[in-house]
C-alpha cells in the first residue's frame, strides 16, 4: 500500500473487534510518529499506549457520551505536548501543528496495517491526565481508538454513527478550501 492508498483507506470506523496489541506493533506505530519532522527537529509528541485491560476499562471513564463505542478498542493511544517543548517563534506556536503531523503518520501506518485508528475530541482531558498519570501542564490534545473494522454495525453506535460506517462522509470540495496564489472570499 503507498502513501495515497493509506489516505484513502483510512476511515474513522466506530463499529471494532479486537485485535492483538503487541510492544512490537506500538514501537512500530511510535517509530512511525518519531521519524516525522518537527520545528528545529523538537518533536513535542509523546504518547501513552494504554492497551491493559484494566487500564483500558478506567480510560473509559474518560470518554463523552456518544463514544461508548469506544469501549471496544484494543488499545486507546492518549496524545499530548506542551506548548514549551516546541518552537514559539513570536507569535507562534508549533506544537500542536507538529504533533499532530506525528500523530497522523502513526495512524497511517495503523491504516496500512490493517487497523483503524480513530482520532476523538470526545473524552475529558481533566480525568485521562488524572488516570494516565500525564501532568497538569501538558495539553492531552486527542485520543486515537485502536481495533479493528468489524463489518458487523455495532448495535451501540447512533444512526447516524451507523450510516457513516459504510458510507464517507462528504467531504468539502476542493474550490471551498483550495487558493491559487491568493485568498479568494468565495
């Protein structure tokens, strides 16, 4: 699979089954993020693989009504930085820019390897810092859910979270976000 393969084929799919989580399979994804660039090479990113059971189950806690589908993962990857870990030039802030550049090269590589890997804003920063030990200045920026596509709906899912399992969603045509040489008021 290439690169354009992966864009294509990642999916934000809410209905999982397990999937074996391996220290292998998180240093793959990890090394994937590690390799990406990064404002004066910082790389602000850092991650906790949360894939014991326990661990898992009070992770759950966290999340926001609406993403008990969530509950299914086999593994909940907590992604966070801190503004001073990265370049501030002036004005401005890089560090969630090249996080998440990280963050999306690891869940392309979930992609090619078969797995979904679903970013959510939809979890609580206060109590995932407090389960995961992650200290109060740190920004927990998202929570990516790790399993694998079942192509049995989840009953659990909304009916609107169910249609968007077999279907894209639509997605903004390029003339509404793409400018040639200047900005354009449309």
């Amino acid at each position: 699979m290439d690169v354009k393969q992966a864009i294509i084929k990642r999916r934000a799919h809410r209905s999982l089954e397990p999937v074996e989580i391996t220290k292998e399979l998180i240093y793959d994804l990890a090394e994937c993020a590690q390799l990406t660039a990064s404002c004066f090479n910082n790389q602000p990113w850092r991650y906790v693989f949360v894939y014991n059971p326990k661990v898992l189950k009070e992770m759950h806690e966290a999340l926001s009504p609406g993403n008990e589908w969530a509950n299914d993962a086999s593994m909940i990857i907590a992604v966070f930085s801190k503004k001073e870990d990265d370049c501030v030039i002036r004005d401005r802030e890089y560090y969630l820019f090249d996080t998440g550049m990280a963050t999306g090269s690891l869940i392309l590589r979930a992609t090619e390897l078969g797995l979904v890997a679903h970013p959510i804003a939809g979890y609580s920063p206060k109590k995932t810092r407090e389960i995961l030990g992650i200290p109060d200045d740190h920004n927990v920026i998202t929570l990516v859910i790790v399993g694998k596509h079942s192509e049995k709906i989840s009953p659990i899912l909304s009916d609107k979270q169910a249609e968007a399992e077999n279907k894209r969603p639509e997605r903004i045509p390029l003339d509404k976000f793409v400018y040639i040489n200047m900005y354009e008021e449309v």
